[in-house]
C-alpha cells in the first residue's frame, strides 16, 4: 500500500528549516517511524476488511462497535499515530468548528481532525439547499444577506455539563445568532440582534441552564443609528444582549461604556463578564491604544432580570427589548481594569476563576468569581482587586483553554506558541512565593487565535487533547495559492508535557471550536427525519389544508397562477414523471424522501432553475419558484442513491 492510497498517513516531509519560530514542532524523525508503522498497522488493523467492503447496498451498515477509546490504545500499541482512527472506527469527540467567512458550522471528529460535516446557518448551501428551500428560507428571513462571519460555537449546557441539545453562534457580519439543533444538525433559529452592530464574542449561561446565550455588539454606534450623531463618537455606545435560548427571543440589552469583544459566562449562573479593548471609545487604531488598561465588565445577571421587571429600562426605536444602563457607576456591573487590549476570556472549570487575555500585554489577569461576589457585596471598593494574579505568559495572549487538572493553556499570537501554566502556581507567585507558574512553550505553526482543550468548558474538563486554531499555516501544506488554509494543530495534552500529533488544514477561519465527548451526544443525534418534525411541518400543515399527504400523494394542484406540485422521491423514481406548468406560473414543488433507509438521501435539481436540495430519509422539502422559460426541463436526483440513481428523473415541461 502506498503512501498515496492511505490518506491515515501523514505527510511525512520535513517542514524548511528556516522559519520564525525557531524549532519546528513535529519531530522529522518521530513522523519517518509513525509512517512506517502506520503502512504495516493498517494492513492489519480489523477496521480493514470493514472499509475494503467499500459502500454497502444502503441501509446495511458496516459499523463497528468499537470504542475509540479501545481504538486509541490499539494504535498506541502499535506504534500507530495518537490521531490515528482505523477505518471502520469512531473518533472518541465531536469537534464543533466555527466556518468563520463562510458562515456555516463545521462537525470534525477528533483526534482524527477528519470533517465530517458541514452546516449551512447564514450561508446559502446548494447541497442543503439552504437558501433554496422554503423551510431554509423561512428561518434565514425574506431578503436574507449573502452569508455570515461566524466566530464562536458553543453548545448548551446544564449545570456546568454539556446536554447535548443546541448549539448557538454568531454572525459578525450581519449582527445575528444562530441557534443549531444538535439532534439533525440544522439552523432552526436566526435572531436579528437590534440596537447593536456586529455581534462578535458569544457564550452560553452554564447554569443552571441555557437559559440565556449571551451576545456581545462589538463596536459603537449612535442610538438609535439612524443618521444622527453620525461623525461623534463620544455619543456613540454599545450593548450586552442576552438572548432567551428556548424562544430565540433578546431578553434584555445592557448598554455599557466602552466596546465589547470577548464574554464568557460563570458556573454559577449569576455572572457573565465581558473584554473591552476600546475604553478610550476611539474610531482609530491608535486612539483605541492609547490606555494602558481597558477593562472587562462584569454583568450581575439576578441584578439586571430585577432591574428589568421593575420597568427601569427603556426601548429603542421599534425594538421593544428592555435596555438597562449599566455604565459605570451602575449598580448592575462591575468594570475590573485590565491592561492592555485584552481579546479572550475564559473560565476555569473548577468554577472559581475567570481569565482575561493581555493581547498587547504580555500578562493573563486572574480574576476570582468569589471576590465578585464581594464587591456586589460592597465588601471592598477596588475592583482591580478582584484580580487575584496577573502573570507574565508571553507576546500576545489571546485565548486560554484548560486541562481540568488546574493547568491554563493562553495561545500567544505574536510568539507562535501555547504556553503552559498553572493557575494556583501563578496566584502564589502573585502573593510573593518563588514559584515558577510556567510549566511549557509548545511552537505552533503560526500565530493560534482560539485554541480548545476537550470538553475544557465544562465540569468535565478531561485534559486529553487541546486544539490549536492557528490563523497562518505559511510552509506547512502544499501551496494552494496566495490563500493559504488555516493551520489546526492537535495536540496531546494529557502527560506533563504537550505533545504536537498533527496539522490540520482548514478553509478559513475557524476562530473557535468545542470538542465535546461522543458520550454527550450519540444518542441525542437522529438517523432518519421525525415524518413529524419542525423542520417542515409548515410544509407538511400546507399539503394538509390541500387535502394532500405528502408521504402518499403525488399530484398536481393548480390555484390559478400558482400550482403546487407533490411528488414523493424513493429510489430510484421520484413519485412523478413529469408535471406541466405554464410560463409565468409561481410552482411550489414538495418532495418527500418515503424511503425509510438511513442514508439514502435524494437530491431534487431542475436543470437551469437554479433549484437544487437534499431531501434525507423522512424529510420533506420544498423550493418555490417562476416557471419564466418555456420548454423542456428535466429534474434528476442529485445525490447518487441508488444503481439507477442517474435514471431517477423526471420532466418539468413550461408551456410558452
Ligand atoms: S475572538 S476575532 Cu474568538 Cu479571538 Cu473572534
Ligand atoms: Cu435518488 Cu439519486
Ligand atoms: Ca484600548
């Protein structure tokens, strides 16, 4: 078996020396063996026989009952890769990755880094069909934006503990959340945040449960933005919304001095608190460098609901959110001075710490979720003394993970490294203790933004792996172009010292992940569609009211200009031939996938329509459009179903 035909086997070529972090992680030498070993594993690997069977007649599947768990200690035994997942095997995590530019969610499966999936949320998506199908469209809105910037996927929690039921992001872009059903996969919700613009960092209420996802507006504008206040910045501001998960709805909106970047929210339900790199309210790069320190702000949650249902708040334009003011002096948050820019914040998993990221400072501050309940308190009047260490990491701090063993992993973007440090360690040394807090600097191929340790978000923190999103991959791929891949490093974190295991090339930009072990959600995630689901049951309730049932039917209805068309789709035929229109007809046309096998999915293309989607087992779709060219058009399948899939087809024919 060649090199070529086993794609489990890593690029084993030696990166150039020259390179601007020094010492390239990966050891040549390491990789020349893991090679080796990995051609002679696989011919023997059990997963083979499996794989080589290639694609099974449908419905029969070749699974494996095989943990990956097992997996990963059989290919540890025999010299495989730590990454290495045999054929037929199942990664041991999901990991949730951002689709950044494109606006969708990727679902990988670690530690193999394979991508497994890909889910159009503000992007439109012709293998989905998202943006073509009226269920799409009916949750992306009329006269939706081309697509989204999406930075930050987390998934619900209860009680500090992922459940497995959403998952929720944001669209930087176009000032939007998405909220993603874990169960099919699919955007249900797309909430238009009001009163902001540019909705950037985006985390979930750990407890006692999602309940609130909380939304930050990055930048400042006049209020109402409308064409006032247009060149004043000093009048212009920004908000913290928190949006109502269960309803999608913006609960409440707290206008604050300064920006918003990152937020991250407690585990005890009573805080979120959020990074500001622009204090000085600044429109230029060096205005909003000018201070030493900005801050983060800490959002007192039961302070802001009682503040809310006591009517102080007022609404803005035609939004009817309540907005509460929680500028300084407000008794509903807490401004903690950080130096300097700080980007990324996150909480430890032991619940008592949350930490800000220095980003033009070379210090992490550790703030103490206890000390701001004292303040609240008015047990002491300082809020930098919240700050319970504040220790020297490295060039660029942006964002830290942990292992759950009291170990903090910052990303250090100008360094190009993950360093290593312990958090009681550094709060000693803090207190005057000689102590070093820093246990390792790990090169990562180049400049990490995000990185995520698994389930480090959680009271489950299990410190195996650590996930490094690193922005440029310069040297490290075949070249494809003057738009390189982004860089995902995985790296093993479960002994004293991190180990690199693998590069993992990325369409741009990540920004942020979760891994989240399989245990959580195996048994939340459906095979086939619920003939009841959501998804289309407006469709579905539409058929009805024709007197139609879509898993049966196949007919055509007219109702002067428009006409329905109901067909249902098994392979290889689609429940009809072909249907006439005439030009100028509005034509809804309704597919139901009646084959009752998991993974058969159809696809439903009409040549030159531009109307593609997928329909999978019970799932019903539709696509409305005008039949505005007379002739011949043909409507095939578009996803290989079937050994007559390319003779499942039918004909749309347009009288002139
Ligand atoms: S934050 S730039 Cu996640 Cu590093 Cu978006
Ligand atoms: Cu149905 Cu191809
Ligand atoms: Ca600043």
């Amino acid at each position: 078996m060649s090199d070529e035909t086993n794609h489990n086997v890593r690029d084993p070529t030696t990166p150039p020396a020259a390179t601007p972090a020094g010492e390239q992680p990966g050891n040549p030498a390491r990789r020349k063996f893991i090679r080796e070993a990995a051609v002679v594993g696989v011919a023997g690997a059990a997963g083979l026989a499996l794989a080589a069977c290639g694609k099974q007649e449908a419905g029969k599947v070749a699974g494996s009952a095989a943990t990956s768990a097992a997996a990963t200690t059989a290919s540890a035994a025999k010299g495989l890769p730590e990454d290495y997942v045999p054929p037929g095997q199942l990664d041991e995590y999901f990991g949730i990755w951002s689709g950044g530019q494109s606006g969708e969610i990727r679902l990988l499966g670690l530690p193999s880094m394979r991508e497994l999936m890909r889910v159009p949320v503000f992007n439109p998506d012709f293998t989905i069909g998202w943006g073509v199908t009226n269920e799409s469209k009916r949750i992306l809105g009329p006269n939706f934006p081309p697509g989204g910037d999406c930075h930050h996927p987390h998934m619900t929690q209860t009680d500090g503990h992922y459940d497995g039921r959403y998952v929720f992001i944001n669209d930087k872009a176009h000032t939007r959340v998405a909220r993603i059903r874990c169960d099919v996969w699919r955007c249900d919700r797309i909430v238009d945040v009001p009163n902001v613009q540019a909705i950037h960092g985006l985390r979930v209420q750990r407890a006692p449960r999602t309940g609130y996802v909380f939304a930050n507006g990055e930048d400042q504008v006049p209020s109402p933005n409308d064409g006032r206040d247009l060149d004043d910045p000093k009048k212009y501001q920004t908000m913290f919304s928190a949006i109502d998960g269960d309803t999608m709805n913006v609960a409440w909106q707290v206008i604050v001095d300064g920006n918003l970047d990152n937020t991250e929210a407690d585990y005890a339900g009573k805080y979120a608190a959020s990074t500001c790199y622009n204090s000085e309210g600044g429109v230029t790069l060096a205005e909003m460098m000018q201070a030493e320190r900005d801050w983060v702000v800490v959002f007192n949650i039961a302070r802001i609901e009682e503040a809310v249902k006591k009517g102080d708040f007022k609404t803005i334009g035609s939004s009817k959110v309540p907005v509460v003011d929680g500028r300084h002096g407000s008794p509903l948050t807490m401004y903690i001075p950080i130096p300097k820019n700080p980007h990324g914040i996150n909480a430890s998993p032991d619940g008592k710490y949350v930490v800000a990221n220095g980003k033009l400072s070379p210090t992490v501050s550790i703030i103490e979720w206890a000390k701001i309940d004292d303040w609240f308190d008015g047990k002491f009047k300082d809020p930098r003394d919240a700050v319970v260490a504040e220790p020297e990491v490295g060039l660029g701090p942006l964002h830290t993970a942990y292992d759950g063993r009291g170990n903090a992993y910052t990303t250090l973007f100008i360094d190009s490294q993950i360093v290593k440090w312990n958090i009681a360690d550094a709060i000693a040394a803090h207190g005057g203790k000689k102590v070093n807090y820093l246990r390792q600097k790990l090169d990562v191929a180049y400049q990490p933004g995000h990185n995520h340790s698994s389930m480090g978000e959680t009271r489950d923190a299990d410190g195996k792996w650590l996930v490094s999103l690193n922005k440029f991959s310069k040297d490290r791929f075949l070249p494809t172009g003057p738009l390189h891949p982004d860089n995902d490093q995985l790296i093993d974190i479960s002994g004293d010292t991190m180990k690199l295991v693998a590069d993992g090339p990325v369409y741009a930009e990540p920004h942020d992940a979760v891994l989240v072990h399989k245990r959580f959600l195996m048994d939340k995630i459906k095979k086939v569609w619920d003939v009841n689901d959501p998804f289309f049951a407006e469709t579905v309730a539409l058929a009805k009211s024709q007197g139609v049932n879509v898993r049966s039917d196949n007919k055509v209805i007219r109702q002067g200009k428009k006409v329905f068309v109901y067909m249902t789709s098994a392979a290889p035929v689609f429940g009809l031939t072909d249907f006439k229109v005439k030009k100028g007809d509005e034509v809804t046309v309704t597919v139901t996938n009646i084959d009752p096998i998991e993974d058969v999915t159809h696809g439903f293309c009409i040549t030159n329509y531009g109307i593609n989607f997928e329909i999978s087992p019970g799932a019903t779709a539709s696509a409305t459009f005008t039949a505005d060219k007379p002739g011949v058009y043909w409507y095939y399948c578009t996803f290989f179903c079937h050994a007559l899939h390319m003779e499942m087809k039918g004909r749309m024919l347009v009288e002139a």
